[in-house]
C-alpha cells in the first residue's frame, strides 16, 4: 500500500477511538413588567464542548468530496454535515486537498441578536480524524443538550450514569456505548413574587472508548 493514502498498514500506531464531552447547564428566573404587572419566567441555558478522536484505518482520504458526509450523535446533539457545506474546503487539483472543515450554526435568540448555536471542526490525516465541537442552547429558542437537561430540578447530589454515541464519517462508522458520565447538581427552591420556581445548577463531564464498524 505504499504511496496510498489508506491507512492501517503494517508499522503504524494503531489510532484508540476516543471522546470526552463537558456540560453545564444553568435556571434562572427573568422577570419584566407588563404595565402595571410584573411577570416571572424560569429561564435555562447550557452550553458543552465535545473532543473525538477515531482511528481512520480502511478508508482512503484521497476518496473525500463535498459530498462526503459527517455526522456526531450524543444525547441530544446530532450534527449532520457534508464537507462541501464548508465553503473553504476542497479537493486535490490546483491546490492541495483540504484536510480540514468548519462548520457553524447560528441562531437568533430572545433579544433577536445572532448567536453561535454549534460549532464543528474536523481535521484530518491518513491516520486519525479530529473532532471538536462547541454549543449551546436555550431551549426557548435554539440548541439542545447533551445530557444535562435530562436532570434538571432533580434532587442536589452527585450524577452517575451513562450515555450513547456515534460518529459517522464517510464509510467510518464509531460506536461509543455506555459512555461513563459523572457530575453533581444543586437545586433550590425559590420564590419571586407569588411565584414559585425550582432552580438548579448542572456539571457533567464524560470519556470513553468506541468501536469502529
């Protein structure tokens, strides 16, 4: 296979398939007037960051076109994505291949200000893709969770659990089951006005490896 771009040939470092995610998530209450009334919300926000890294051994890069597909499924995030959606990226001809991809979602949020919703890069070799996505959410008006939401207003004390996740990348399939999370939550009652809300904070982090199809 020498002069290929496949990789998995024998004298490589076989690449481990691996992914860590972080999230937090946050309640508050907003409160506005309406003439002579005064009106009271609970408001949620989170945000996360996903890191991955798999092995590409068995598929050839030298294949890759716009029409190559990516997609990352955690929780409640799913991205889906084809390279060509990255105005910047590539293939070989009078410039080199890329081996890179951006791509950003955006959205407009309650003040109709533009927001970065997600945010997804990937880079690759003939040996290893690397993945890296920021988002956030209001579920109000834009974005998902991950995981966090799932547990809000839930009793304060420590999380354990686990959680499922693939990434798709042209003919690569990564399977990530039972993805170990652990974090901590802390919730309180409030009132404000005649209104009464249950508020919590949320931190959930998680690591693990997958297996290749």
């Amino acid at each position: 296979m020498a002069g290929t771009a496949m990789n998995g040939y024998a004298g490589t470092k076989p690449v481990q398939n691996i992914l860590s995610f972080s999230e937090s998530w946050s309640d508050k209450v907003d409160s506005w007037k309406d003439f002579e009334d005064v009106w009271n919300e609970k408001v949620s926000s989170g945000k996360y960051s996903v890191k991955a890294t798999v092995s590409l051994a068995g598929v050839d890069i030298t294949q890759f076109n716009e029409g190559t597909t990516f997609s990352l499924n955690l929780g409640g995030v799913n991205v889906y994505y084809t390279l060509g959606d990255d105005p910047a990226y590539h293939t070989a001809g009078i410039k080199k291949a890329s081996t890179s991809a951006t791509f950003v979602e955006t959205a407009l949020d309650e003040h109709d200000k533009t927001v970065v919703v997600c945010s997804v890069q990937l880079r690759w070799t003939a040996d290893k893709l690397t993945v890296t996505v920021k988002g956030k959410c209001n579920p109000d008006f834009y974005g998902t969770a991950i995981a966090a939401d799932g547990y809000d207003e839930q009793l304060s004390g420590l999380i354990s659990d686990t959680l499922s996740g693939e990434i798709d990348f042209d003919t690569l399939v990564v399977y990530f089951d039972d993805l170990p999370i652990d974090g901590k939550i802390k919730t309180q009652d409030v009132t404000k006005g005649l209104d009464d809300f249950t508020l919590s904070s949320i931190s959930l982090k998680g690591e693990g490896l997958g297996i290749s199809e």
